[in-house]
C-alpha cells in the first residue's frame, strides 16, 4: 500500500506542474518568432536580390569624334576611250586584209580593200551620162545665143527666143544633176578602202579575203572594230548617298584582278546626273590613263574612292540606333542616371558604325546596346566602355565598301 502523501507535497506538485508547461510554450514561441523572422530576411533578401537583377546593366561611352572620310569600293568595267565598229559602204568582194585582231594602226591605214565591180560600172555610166549631158547644154547654148541674135531683127519671134533660153537652163540643171551623181559613185568608190579612223589597235575581225559583202542585206556584222587604248573609261555605278562626295576630279586607285599589287590612278571625268530607279545608283565615268598598254578595254576592274566632308563627326555603334514608331533615336545616359533617348539623324551608314548628323553631342553617354523596350526614365547599371572612347580628329576614317 502506497504511503499517502502529505499536503505540502500535494501542494508542490501543483504548481510544478504549470512552471513546466509555461516553461515549454515559452520556448516553442521563441522558436516560431526566430523562423519567421529568418523567413522573412531571407524573402527580404531574394526581393532585393531580384530588384538588381531586373536592371539591366548596360555598356556606355561617348561618341567617337573622327573625320567623315571613307573608303568606297566600287566594281566596274573597262571600255576604250573611243572605240569605231566599220562597216562596208559598198557591196563586193573583200580583195585584201592587211590587219589582224591586236594590230596596231594608224589613222588612215588601210585595213581591207573590196573589189565592188558594179560600182565601177555605174561609175562609168554616170560618167558618161554626165559628158552627155554636157554636150547638150553646150548645143542648147549655141542655138539660144543664136535666137537671141536674131530677136532684135525679128528674124524670130519672141516666144522661140524664150524657148530656147528656157531649154538651155533645162540642160545645164541636168548637167549639174550628172555631176552630183557623178561625184556621189566617186565618194562612194573611196569606202572600197577600209581605214583606221584614229590610232588604236583592232579588238574585232569578221571579215576575210573572198568574202562576199553585201550593203543590202537586212542584218550586217562590222568588218573590223579599231579601239583607242590610250586612255580607257570606267563606269561605276555610285549609291545615291554618297554621290555628293563624288565630284568631278575626284582620284581613285584601281585595280585589276590580272595585276595583282598594282595600282592605277583614274579620275571621274563625268556623272550621269540622275539616279537609276532600279539599283538607286548614279552612273559615273572615270578616265585611265593606259600609255603603257597593260590594261585591257572590257576587262572587270575594281576602284577605290575616298570620299567624305573632312570635317569632325560623330560616330556611334550600329548597335546603338533604335528605330521604332518614334524614328531613329539612341539611349544615352542623362545627369540623373536614368535612360534619356534622344532623336537622331544619320549621315552615313559605315556598317558596323554609323555617322551622326544631328541630334547628340560629344559628352553624351552612349548606351552601345540598348536593352529591348527601353524607355525614358528606366533604371541601367552602367558600365563604362573600357580604353578611350573619344578619338582626335585625325583618326582613321571608317570604311564603306559598296559592290554592286
């Protein structure tokens, strides 16, 4: 049997028992306060963390001031500087050649001869037609000096004496007539003789000794076509954009793929002064001197241009530009370190950078690629472009190479 406890037990236990339980809520609250507390840093934490991620952070510097000088590489194709395809005045025969493709001529040489028997028959002809024609107006002169003698003595009416004047002026219209034919068979016996227009070379022969030539067939092939290669032209077809900076005299440098590493100096000589609606370029002549007959007419060729206002300008990253529904703009960095986007104009497009017209300025803090869906006001982590940003004037120009 258990021992009974005393009163002053009975009263210890009880209130052992709530020091205990109060003891252990304690605890636990104090347990739940630090996880929550914890919790909420860390959501704290993750809130702030994502806040910097959320802004971009982008590279800035200024615009590079260099001067507005490029290099235009245009294709283009080599011609003579004058260049006659010769054709046969005269049906016949060809009875002599005396030049060959590649041959040099001087003006006037004889190139081929045409045996044109029929034309030296209607010469003849018309010869003799003429001297007829002579003797008649020499008999029609005789006889109206006659009548006109006789007319003051009435010896003959005045309407005979008329008559006869009238058909002395008939025949001498007919001698004049003869002759003009006479002359045109003779001027048309001279193109018998094939000859070089100007000193050149003959690029072209389609014709050889025997060969029946006929003046009146529908369709004819030039005998012979005579080149000047002294000088040759190049025509280039120049972008719309940059045909400003291509004046007259400008000097370029071309090159031809069967020279390598040797250039030569040709100058625009001229400009066709309109833009071609279907390549939006200008075609433009140039002249080459060729006294040393290394280049070829009709051969491809390739000329360098530099071209551009020598003047400072501002140049930005092609990147930079933004086009939208509010135009051409670029982001920069304002005082307040938030994006400022301001409207800009372009001069011209170099590729990988872009001139500036109008619309920034030197100290202006360039995004180089602004973030998709940039707007006035938005928060950026700058970073600052490593090396210089800004060039001196006399910094190496931007290229603009064209092919087309």
């Amino acid at each position: 049997m258990l021992p009974e406890s005393s009163p002053e037990q009975r009263r210890r236990s009880r209130w052992q028992m709530p020091l205990a339980t109060v003891i252990f809520i304690g605890g636990a609250a104090i347990l739940a306060f630090t996880g929550i507390e914890s919790r909420q840093q860390t959501l704290a934490e993750l809130k702030e963390r994502a806040a910097t991620r959320a802004v971009p952070t982008v590279k800035v510097a200024p615009p590079n001031v260099q001067q507005s000088v490029g290099l235009l590489d245009l294709p283009g194709r080599l011609d003579a500087y004058s260049q006659a395809a010769l054709f046969a005045r005269v049906s016949g025969y060809v009875a002599s050649r005396s030049a060959d493709i590649g041959t040099k001529v001087k003006t006037g040489d004889v190139l081929a001869t045409i045996d044109a028997p029929d034309l030296d028959q209607q010469l003849s002809q018309a010869e003799s037609d003429l001297n007829n024609a002579k003797a008649n107006a020499a008999l029609a002169d005789v006889t109206n000096q006659r009548y006109q003698a006789l007319l003051p003595k009435d010896y003959v009416t005045h309407q005979a004496a008329d008559e006869k004047a009238a058909d002395l002026q008939a025949k001498n219209a007919l001698v004049k007539s003869a002759q003009a034919n006479v002359d045109r068979l003779k001027s048309l016996s001279g193109y018998k003789r094939i000859v070089a227009p100007f000193d050149g070379i003959v690029t072209v022969r389609n014709t050889d000794v025997g060969n029946l030539i006929n003046t009146g067939s529908a369709v004819g092939s030039e005998m012979f076509v005579v080149a000047d290669v002294h000088k040759l032209r190049l025509y280039v077809n120049v972008p719309q954009a940059y045909v400003p900076m291509v004046t007259t005299g400008t000097v370029g440098a071309l090159t031809v793929p069967e020279r390598p590493g040797k250039k030569y100096e040709a100058k625009v000589e001229a400009s066709a002064g309109a833009v071609d609606v279907a390549s939006g370029t200008t075609r433009m002549q140039l002249v080459v001197d060729n006294a040393a007959g290394e280049l070829m007419p009709g051969a491809y060729a390739s000329v360098h241009l530099t071209v551009g206002n020598k003047h400072d300008v501002l140049v930005v990253p092609s990147s930079a530009v933004i086009f939208d529904k509010a135009g051409l703009r670029v982001a920069t960095i304002g005082a307040d370190g938030r994006v400022l986007l301001k409207s800009i104009t372009i001069g011209r497009d170099l590729g990988s950078t872009v001139e500036i017209a109008s619309g920034l300025s030197p100290e202006d803090r360039v995004i180089e690629s602004a973030p998709d869906g940039v707007v006035d006001g938005d928060r950026v982590n700058v970073k600052e472009a490593p090396g210089p940003a800004t060039a001196p004037s006399s910094s190496n120009p931007g290229n603009a190479n064209t092919k087309g």
